[in-house]
C-alpha cells in the first residue's frame, strides 16, 4: 500500500450494508467535480510541484481577467464582478499557502492536492446552514475545474500510478454510479450518505462488494491512497490499520471464504425442508454479465430479473429486438428453470427513465413502476414484444412493478393481450400461456390482493417497498432509518395477507425483496406460506442450507405466535430464536 502522511490507525463507524473484508488503498470521490488523477512524488519533486500549481492559478488569474474585461464592454461592470470575485479567491494567501504545504504533507501531485484542498474547502461550505453562502460553492468549483484544466503536464516524465485495486470513499453512490465502476478493481466502497435499504447498498449485496454507508463527515478527513480495511460485517472503516488490525481481517477474511466454499458444495442439493416442504430458491439478477454467477450458485431460475439497468443505462434504450436477444440469453442460460423478467421499474432510487423539467417533490410516491410502462406505451409494448419473443425459447414470464390496484393491473395485461394478437398476425412464435404475475409492493395491493390473484398466475413480494410505504419511512433516509422494520407487525400481516389470498385462488406467492436473503427472518417467511424465495446470486449456497436447516411445521407455529404479537422487536425475536436452533453457525 501507499505510504501516507497519517500514522495512527482511525476507525470510522457506519451501517454495515453489504458484507465483506476488503483491504487496500483509499480513492476519495466527492462532491461537485471529478478527480484528477493521482500520484505520489519524491521528497526533491515538491518544489517543482509547488511551482506547478502555482503557474497554473496564475494562467488561470489572467483568463480570469480577460473574461472580466471582454464582459465589462459588454454587459458593464455589475455582470463581470462575478470573475472578479474568482480571481480574489485565487489570490487568497491562505488558501495558496494551503495547498502548497499540502504537496509537501502528502507529497502527491501537485492537481490532486489542490483538488483535496479545495474538496475540504466546499465540503466545510456545504454544511454551513446559511443558505447563500451554501450557493457560493457552484463559484469555487467553477474556479477549481478552471485552475485543474491549466495544470501543465511534462509528457516525458513518468509517474507510478497507485494499484488499480482500491477502496472507494465518496460523500454518496448513484444505482448508476455503482453499475457503471469496474467491479475487477473496486475492493469495497464506503459513502457518508445512504442506507442499508438504498438500491445502491443491494446492488453491492448483490455484487458481492463489501460496503459501509452512513460515515458522518468523512470524505474530508481522509488523504487518497491511504491504507485502509473495509470491515463490510460490522460497519467500520478504517485507516493506516494496525499489523495487529491487518492480521485480524485477513484471518476474518480466510475463515468467511472457507465458510462459503463448504457451503457452494451443497449448492446443487434440493431447497427442501428437513420435513418436506418444497421451497424455490431462485436468483435475482440485473446484469447479463452475472449469467454465469447464475449458474454457479445453484439457484433454480431467476426470480427477479431487473431490466432497468438494459434499458436505460446507456446513451440509448434498446430496441425490440435487442431486448429480445438478451431476455433469450437468459432464458437459455438456466437451463428450463423459470425467469421472471419485471417490465422496468424505473423511478424512486432506481434510474429515471427520462430527465424531467422539474424535479419530482416526492419521487418515491410519484412516476415510477408500471406507471411509466402504461404513460410510454410505444416503449411498454417494444419490451412486452421482446420477452414475448424471447418466451419461444425458454420458460419465461413477465411480471409488472408497483401495480397499486386492478385497474393497473387490467390496462397491463390488454397491453400484453394486443401485442400477443400482433405477434400471431405476425406468424412470430411464443409461449401463449406465459406466466404472468404482479408484485406486491404497495400496501392497496397487499390490502386487495384477492382481487389481484384471479388475473395472475403468481404474486411477488417487493418487500423493501412494502415496508416503507406500509410504515411510511424513505428507505434511503438515514434520518428515519431506525424505523425502517421488516417485522413491524403490519407489514408480516400483509405479507400473510397476501399468501392467503394466493392459496385460496389457486397461486403461488414468493419473495424477491431483501426479507428474502435475510436468514434471520427465514423461518417467519417459510412459515407465513411463502413458497419461493429470490436472492442474490451470492448468498443462494447460504440460504439453500437455511432452508434444508428447518422444519416447515416449526415455522408454521412459530409464524402463528408471530400474529399474536403486537411489537417488531418481539417478531424478531421469535424468528432468532428458531433460527439460532436450527442454524447457529450461518448467522454472522
């Protein structure tokens, strides 16, 4: 690892929101701009990294000027003042001086210093609660990128760039920020923003990269390519660690591998109860690019495929017939096992389908699910065609997001219905009697499920939106994130709910939303009559030898003390317990 300024070892403490032990060097990503590039620099380098900065802040003083005087003969004086305060930033003493003792302290170059500087500078501003001076900061990072583009480069010189492999450190993560990194590199990532419920913390659970959010305030307290540990388990941070601390995570590390590779040898084994009950233990999935994770893990089909990120994670949506080739890639790759492909489900925290000319005052309760899919028919029926297609060669079916009522569900299935009479006109083959189900996710739904289950042949609990509108908490609040509860006694009663009236009509009910890898809630789900699971490729080995683990009949009746109970602590408790008898070596 890189050596750094810092010597003593500094833990942070965060929410634990996807577990892991990843050990290497800190890249610090912040807010506003991008960072330069990084290197570090001998001790004889410092002086010419100093006169460095300096001559681009003064390359950058007089374009500064010339824009001034050029906008004075313009518009007159009070519209230039603006470059005129820009140049006072930069002939600010203390501010030159702090940089230039930064190239010495962190003897790294002299762009990337000034970057760290200025970072600290804005990150200090942002937090001020007085609103104009929080404004000033869209000025100073004008500044900044003008001073980072004059930076003059000697082609010649040769610098030794810091290991690829690294630890990302950034104020927050889009879903698309997390998608888009390069998951061969990226060892962990921590975020002083975010939550354990947030899209980006399960797309980490789902790529299996260790991760911590919620860290206060520490993007500018810490120098890039500093030694660090991310401790994915407990929620820590922590930097210039100890050779004590090192030979603890390496050791942690080594013990959690040998764990999972014991587990990955039982992955190929029945998901059965130890007394018969047959559970479906399916993956879920966003990218083609974890087709072969897919098959490794052992899961049986995918239960979830989210299409959002082919869809909208370019500079353009796919046309039919290239959805049409991915739904069959997948179809093929598992083998006549079932993939559920949910029609975009965009909006909330996931990725927006389009920019809109005002941001939306509440985006959780406002255009997302399949009310995108029914406002966009054009695009709506372009992917319904697609996996229709692509049903000719394999067992698909087709599953609708965030449906709050039959209305909804009724105007989704006519969709379905005319692009079926389009195809058979067509002479275009596919499977006429395709799976169709519908994800519970809001609580109307929940609530009139019965009314649902004669127009599906299966319903899919979305547990994480379940439980934040049914508890009315933003799951990616760090605020409300203690009220957050999978086992708030309203929440089990419309998961039960919703099991019931699956049974009485004839359908089965899983779950695909994170309740569904959590082991310690395992044996609440199996005994509510949940009969399919979904999770992340990563942990399918884990709860396979969760459900082997336990007997249906003991879920049932721990599931009917479950509906006595008023309190979510108490729920909690239940499920622990018979979880701790069955498997006490699985819970971390």
């Amino acid at each position: 690892m890189a050596k750094t300024a810092q010597s003593e070892e500094l833990i942070f403490t965060g929410i634990p929101a996807s577990p892991g032990i990843a050990v290497g060097p800190i890249h610090v990503s912040a807010r506003g701009f991008s960072a330069p590039e990084i290197y570090e620099i001998a001790e004889n380098q410092v002086a010419e990294e100093q006169s460095r900065f300096q001559e681009a802040v003064n390359i950058t003083k007089k374009q500064l000027k010339d824009l001034q005087e050029r906008l004075e003969s313009l518009a007159g004086n009070s519209e230039s003042e603006i470059f005129e305060a820009h140049v006072m930033l930069l002939e600010d003493k203390s501010l030159i001086e702090r940089v230039l003792q930064a190239i010495e302290k962190r003897q790294q170059n002299a762009e990337y210093a000034f970057y760290a500087v200025m970072q600290n500078f804005l990150e200090a501003m942002r937090r001020i609660p007085d609103a104009y001076l929080r404004e000033r900061t869209a000025d100073i990072e004008d500044v900044s990128q003008r001073v980072l583009r004059n930076f003059k480069v000697d082609e010649e010189s040769t610098h030794q760039l810091p290991d690829g492999n690294h630890i990302l450190l950034a104020y927050d993560l889009s879903p698309s920020d997390t998608a888009s990194m390069n998951r061969r590199q990226l060892l962990g990532f921590a975020t002083e923003q975010g939550s354990v419920n947030s899209h980006t913390a399960i797309l980490a659970r789902s790529f299996g990269i260790p991760a911590v959010v919620g860290l206060e305030a520490s993007v500018i307290q810490v120098t890039a390519l500093t030694p660090a540990v991310i401790d994915g388990y407990s929620g820590k941070l922590i930097l210039n660690p100890t050779i004590e601390t090192l030979e603890k995570y390496i050791n942690l590390a080594a013990e959690k591998e040998r764990q999972s590779d014991e587990l990955a040898a039982r992955k190929d084994e029945a998901t059965d109860t130890k007394d018969g009950r047959v559970i479906s233990l399916s993956a879920n999935i966003e990218f083609l690019e974890e087709l072969h994770e897919l098959t490794e893990s052992g899961a049986k089909g995918v239960g979830l495929y989210r299409t959002e990120f082919l869809l909208l994670n370019g500079s353009e949506m796919p046309d039919e017939n290239e959805q049409a080739d991915a739904y069959k890639r997948v179809a093929e790759a598992v083998s006549g096992e079932i993939v559920i492909i949910r029609t975009m489900d965009a909006g909330g925290d996931k990725l927006p389908i389009e920019p809109l000319t005002e941001p939306e005052p509440n985006p959780f309760l406002g255009w997302r699910g399949i009310r995108v899919s029914l406002s966009r028919p054009a695009m709506f029926r372009d992917q319904l065609r697609a996996i229709l297609r692509a049903s000719a060669h394999g067992k698909l079916a087709v599953m609708f997001p965030l449906v709050s009522g039959l209305s909804e569900l009724l105007q989704a299935r006519d969709m379905l219905n005319r692009c079926m009479d389009e195809l058979t006109r067509e002479g275009i083959p596919f499977n006429e009697k395709i799976p169709v189900g519908v994800m519970i996710e809001v609580p109307s739904a929940a609530v009139c499920a019965d009314l649902l289950a004669p127009n599906v042949d299966f319903f899919s609990i979305g547990t994480n939106d379940l439980i934040q509108y049914t508890v009315a908490v933003d799951r990616v609040n760090p605020h409300v994130a203690d009220l957050y509860k999978p086992t708030h006694p309203a929440v089990i009663r419309l998961i039960k709910k919703t099991v019931e009236a699956g049974e009485a009509h004839g359908i089965w009910t899983g779950v695909c939303g994170e309740m569904a890898g959590d082991i310690r809630l395992t044996p609440l789900l199996l005994g509510l009559g949940v009969e399919e699971l979904s999770v992340s490729p990563k942990i399918v080995p884990r709860v396979g030898q969760v459900i082997r683990s336990l007997k249906y009949s003991e879920c049932q009746a721990m599931a009917d003390e479950v509906m006595k109970q008023t309190r979510s602590q108490h729920i909690m408790d239940l499920s622990m317990s018979l979880a701790k008898k069955c498997y006490p070596d699985l819970l971390d």
